[in-house]
C-alpha cells in the first residue's frame, strides 16, 4: 500500500505489486504535465476544435417562471462531442499516453458511454483500443457496442461474476498487468486506486472554471448553489471544483435514489445511510457492501449512476460537510426530464436529471434574485429505448415490433 493520495481517510492505492512502477509512472507523468503549462493549453486547443468547449450555459427561462424561485442556469456539458463530460477526461488521458510514449489504450464500461469516449480517443489519436465490457451490459448495449467496433476497438465481453462493470474492471485491470509498457488504463471517473480520482477531477475542472467566469460574466455574481448528479464522482468534482473555495455557494450532489430509501434498490452510498466505509477496486471509499464487504446489487434508471463506490474525494468532502448529499428517485428523475424536454427543448439525460430534479425541488422556496446552476452532464439520445419504455409510449413500441418484424422477413437488409 502507497501512502499518497488521502483525502482525510478516503483514497490511498490499494494496488498488487507488480502494478506499482506502472502507477508511479503515471503520477510522475500526470505531475509533470499539470505543471506544464504547454500541456494544459494543448489540452485547451485539443476540446476547443474536437469537442465544442467552451460550451455555453444556458438561462431555463421558462422554468425559472413556472417554478416561481430562483434563476436557473444550466452548464452545457451534454455539447461535448459522445454527447456527455466525459470527452474532458479521455481526451486529456489521450494526450497524457501520448506523452508516456504508449500505444495502446484500454478501458472498463457499464452502459458502454465511458467505451464509446475512450473508442473515439484511440480513434483519434491513432491507438490501439480495447474496452472490457460485462457480457450482460454488451447484450444490452447493442448500440453502444456497435460504434465501438465501428472505432475500431476490440470490445470484449466479460463473463466473470455478475457479468457487469465490476467484472469489467477486474479484467481491465488484469490486461493491464500482462501489458503495462504498451498500454493505458484510460480509468473512466474520479474513483480508483491515486492518481485517478485527483487526475480525472483534474481535467473535469475545465467545466468549473468555465462556469465560474460564465455565471460571474452573465448575472455579475456567483450562484447560490449548484447541482450536479453523482455516480462516481467524475463530473461533479469538475463544477464543484471552480466553487470549492466559494464559501457561499452551496455544492450538492445527487446521487441516484433509485426506487426509494429503505428499498435497497438505489444507489445512494452518501444521501442514505446504507453505505460503509471499505476498501474494494483499490481505494478506500464509502460502499454499498453487506457486513462482510460483499458488494450488494444497485440500482438506478441510469446506467451512468448505477455503481457501488463512490470518489474518495467526494466521501471527504461529505464528511467535511463542505457537499450536501441527495437522491433522486427513478420516477422522480424521468419526471424532470420529461418537464425539461416539454417546457426548455433541453434533452438531458437520466444522469443529469437526477440534478435537475433536486434543483426543481428547492428552486420555489429560494429567491428571485438568486441564481442556481445545474450541471447537464449529457444528453438523452442513448436513453430513449429506457424513456420510451418508462412513460410507456405506445407508438414508441409499435415502432419496435414493426423493426423487429422486418428484420424476420429479411426486409431490412
Ligand atoms: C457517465 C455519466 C455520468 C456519471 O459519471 P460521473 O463520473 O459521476 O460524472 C453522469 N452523467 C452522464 C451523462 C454520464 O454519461
């Protein structure tokens, strides 16, 4: 065990022997290039032609009419190019393995979004790619599997254990092992054994800083709180970061409720009391674990949510009460979303409607002349056979079984 990367008692490297050189070596070079202000200005150049940053932020200004409260603003992540925050971090770990001199990336999905960026990044940047995938989430994330492979990745599908993103990341970390002079591990969020979680918060900080000068530069001040949903803490340590040192403004992050408290079905490891305190996946955080550290099952409408630890950074900064903690509930996040598509034209997905949600809720007991701002972490375009399915759109499922139908009779090749 490394002594590096606490935060108070959360973090740390929990990591098998043979993998410490590797890891020493992605601090040094995640240390020297943060301290290399020609690398932060590439990376700065590299997302301002591939990927739409600065991206805007957006006045709700019929929702901050109907609601009747404060001003609500909206940081637009989901322009990124893959449609979510999560271009910020694989494109800057695609520059970080060009300057190791590495070839070839690798890297774990759930619903396959976190594949999908580090595909297009080792399509960009001319490595080679492969993304572990549980064999249960690639038979349901068909779509997802297909650009991959289109990108030219190797998508393997994990039949270990659940068959999910644990499995996913046990054998990520396990190619890693056989292959560490070639490859990355290009982790997808702000969880993990040091470096990653204060490295991917590193390059998510973009968004803060952004947001920060934008809402100053738009209203004049700073807002009063701000929102973002929290699965493994990646994109809400970015906006939270440009406010950390803000005292007044309020940072509260939603975790996903799922189907309530006291269901067991969620995966609020902070807005509940479920969670304790462990090491797994080789870091030290709160985890939704049974009394003999067995991992227990999650779950959330979103996939991008719907994980059993937490950023370490974001255990500590709960413990320290300098974020509050909530959870929104599925139906309480399809509710939102659906509010925001009918009254803003604004397509944010399930993730992101988890932070929508919360906002919604306390905006009508705050003041006019205050401003909020959430966090649109993506858009919906990947969630609509789960949206459809939700609000149960009849004409949505005669689409589905005339598709499949044609495919029978072979009259769509
Ligand atoms: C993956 C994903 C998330 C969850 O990841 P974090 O690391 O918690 O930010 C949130 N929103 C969207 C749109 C995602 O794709």
């Amino acid at each position: 065990m490394r002594n590096t990367g606490y935060y108070s008692q959360f973090g740390g490297a929990f990591i098998p022997e043979i993998l410490v050189p590797t890891f020493d070596e992605l601090e040094s070079a995640y240390l020297e290039a943060k301290d290399d202000p020609e690398f932060w200005a590439e990376y700065l150049e590299l997302m301002s032609t591939y990927s739409c940053r600065a991206t805007p932020i957006t006045r709700l200004d019929n929702l901050s009419e109907q609601l009747g409260g404060a001003s609500i603003y909206v940081k637009r992540e989901d322009l990124n190019h893959t449609g979510a925050h999560k271009a910020n971090n694989v494109m800057g770990q695609g520059l970080l393995t060009k300057r190791m001199g590495k070839t070839r990336v690798i890297a774990e999905t759930g619903a396959g979004q976190h594949g999908v960026a580090t595909a297009t990044m080792a399509a960009k940047f001319g490595f080679d790619c492969t993304i572990y995938m549980g064999a249960h989430d690639v038979a349901r994330q068909r779509p997802n599997v297909f650009w991959m492979e289109q990108m030219g990745a190797e998508v393997i599908a994990v039949t270990e254990g659940s068959q999910t993103l644990k499995d996913a990341i046990n054998e990520a970390f396990r190619d890693w092992v056989t292959n560490m002079d070639n490859t990355h591990y290009a982790l997808g969020t702000a969880c993990g054994p040091h470096p990653f979680p204060e490295m991917v918060s590193w390059f998510q900080s973009v968004i803060g800083t952004e947001a920060r000068g934008q809402m100053l530069e738009r209203t004049g001040k700073l807002p009063s709180k701000v929102y973002a949903c929290v699965g493994g803490g990646s994109n809400a340590m970015g906006l939270f970061s440009g406010f950390m040192d803000d005292e007044d403004v309020e940072l509260v992050g939603v975790e996903a409720g799922g189907r309530g408290r006291g269901t067991g079905q969620h995966a609020a490891r902070l807005a509940y009391d479920d969670a304790t305190i462990g090491v797994a996946q080789g870091y030290k955080t709160f985890f939704l674990q049974d009394r003999d550290g067995q991992m227990q099952d999650t779950h959330s409408v979103s996939a991008g949510l719907d994980y059993v630890g937490v950023s370490p950074i974001l255990s500590h900064l709960f413990e320290s009460k300098r974020v509050r903690f909530e959870a929104a509930t599925d139906d309480e996040v399809v509710a939102a979303m659906q509010r925001t598509v009918r009254h803003e034209g604004l397509i944010p997905a399930l993730e992101s409607s988890h932070a929508f949600a919360q906002a919604y809720a306390e905006a009508p007991n705050l003041s006019k002349d205050e401003d909020i701002l959430i966090n649109m972490s993506g858009r919906a375009d990947k969630d609509i056979f789960t949206v459809a399915d939700a609000i149960d759109d009849p004409k949505w499922r005669e689409f589905i079984i005339d598709k499949a139908k044609g495919y029978q009779q072979g009259m769509n090749q």
